[in-house]
C-alpha cells in the first residue's frame, strides 16, 4: 500500500486491529525488518509500518533529511491514515532518533513509547567524519559498499557466527533502499540534535529493549536514558545485537506484547 504525504508516495504495510503501533525503521534499513513483529503482533495491535522517505518501497526523495522532516512526515501519515487516536511509536536506532523528535513536537499524539537500539546523545566530532566519509563511499560506490560495511556491525557476533540466513536477510533489507536515503539518512543522522534534555520532559509509559550484545550502543548509555525517563523499564536481549527484533524475536515481540496489555 502507499499514501502520498509531503510530497512524496510513502509505502506502508497495516496491519491488526486495536491500539495503534507504529513501527519505525532504523538505518539503512526499511520496514521489511518489522516482518517478525508483523506477523506475531497483530492479534494484540494495529500495527503500522511504512518505509521512511527513500527507503524500501517509498518514492526516492533527495536530501536534505532531518529528524524533524521525519516527525513531520510520520504526522502527515498517520492524518492520511485517519488514525486519531495516540499511537504507541516503536523506533528502532535512527527510529528512536525520530522518536525523541516526534516527542517534542506530536507529544499529545503519543500514548507510549518503546525506544529500541537507541541514545540520546548527538554524534562525537569523530562519528560526524564517519558519516561524511561514509557518504562519499555510498556516492562512489553505491548502496552496496553501506549495506556490505553495516552487516557485521547491526548483528551479535553470535549471530554472524551461527545464523548466516539472518545475515543475508539483512543485507537484502539494506539492499533494497535507493541511494538518495542513504545519503538522506547519513546527513541527518549527523546533524541531529542533543535529545538528552528531553528524556526528562518524556511523560508516557516507556519502553526501552537493548541488545546484550550491542556492538554500536554501550549499555551503559541505555541504562542512562532509563534513569532518566520516569515512567520507563529497561529489557535487555540476551544473544542479540543492534537489531535484537529479528535476532531474537520471540523475546522482542514478548516484551513488546506485555508492555500494551498493561498500556
């Protein structure tokens, strides 16, 4: 299914029926990682995911990107949508990013939160030189030469060592995005905002899941953000990396299914 929004022609899947649970990608990713939770969880929800602007099967759309245009367009969907009532927002990494931004500017659009893979914190002056350099790669070279150097970093080393289905999976998934959201993505995600001054303004129920074997967020650093939102609990993910969703999806989608019943 699409929907134009802002401009552009958005890909989305719906599915389910009662509160509405909005499922956001992370980067370089798509909806296509939800599939786990989209099969599982729509006896307990309506689950919504669509592929961020460039991404998946959305309409490729040049930079520039931002957390805020993201907020912005996920508004615009869920108005084309008629969804009206608050939604549960699930953001995964760059999806939590959007998450914090979504806050501040559709709060009372929102009944809970469940923040996956994520921080609050911007960019280090040496990550920001990494996404530049990443980007003059993925201009040289194509969305390929992202999703070949990505791969090893999203997953567990125990998931790259025992289940190479997941990795090829992956890679497909990162695959299958056009290279305007790559660079979208990178040029966003190097220009965000500091979103730790809004953890303590978050008011809703909160769910954060980490991944025990996170390879590019300390748990220390989640551990920080659950300290700071009042209203939250913390789940981590045994055997599971940056993408604790599809490594461990019996668990992830157990977590997710008793934080709604008691919503």
């Amino acid at each position: 299914m699409t929907v134009l929004i802002n401009g552009f022609e958005m890909a989305y899947t719906d599915v389910g029926r009662g509160l509405p649970l909005l499922l956001v990608h992370g980067y370089p990713l798509n909806r296509q990682m939800w599939q786990p939770q989209l099969e599982d969880l729509k006896s307990y929800a309506r689950l919504l995911a669509p592929d961020l602007r460039g991404h998946g099967d959305s309409q490729a759309v040049p930079e520039p990107y931002s957390m805020d245009l993201f907020a912005d367009d996920l508004a615009e969907f869920l108005d084309a949508l008629h969804v009206d009532e608050p939604v549960v927002l699930c953001g995964l990494s760059m999806g939590g990013y959007i998450a914090f931004a979504f806050f501040r500017k559709y709060a009372h659009r929102l009944r809970g939160l469940i923040l996956v893979a994520t921080r609050a914190i911007p960019d280090s002056p040496e990550a920001r030189q990494g996404r530049e350099a990443a980007a003059i790669l993925a201009r040289q070279r194509g969305v390929a030469v992202i999703a070949e150097g990505m791969a090893p970093r999203l997953l567990s080393p125990k998931t790259l060592a025992s289940n190479p289905q997941l990795v090829e999976r992956t890679r497909a998934i990162m695959l299958h995005n056009s290279l305007e959201g790559v660079l979208g993505d990178l040029a966003a995600l190097k220009d965000r905002p500091d979103s730790t001054s809004t953890l303590a303004q978050i008011n809703l129920p909160t769910l954060i899941i980490a991944g025990a074997d996170d390879q590019l967020i300390p748990l220390e650093e989640t551990e920080a953000m659950h300290s700071a939102i009042s209203q939250s609990q913390m789940i981590v993910i045994p055997g599971a990396g940056h993408l604790p969703n599809l490594e461990q999806p019996q668990l992830f989608n157990a977590a997710v299914r008793d934080f709604l019943t008691r919503l």
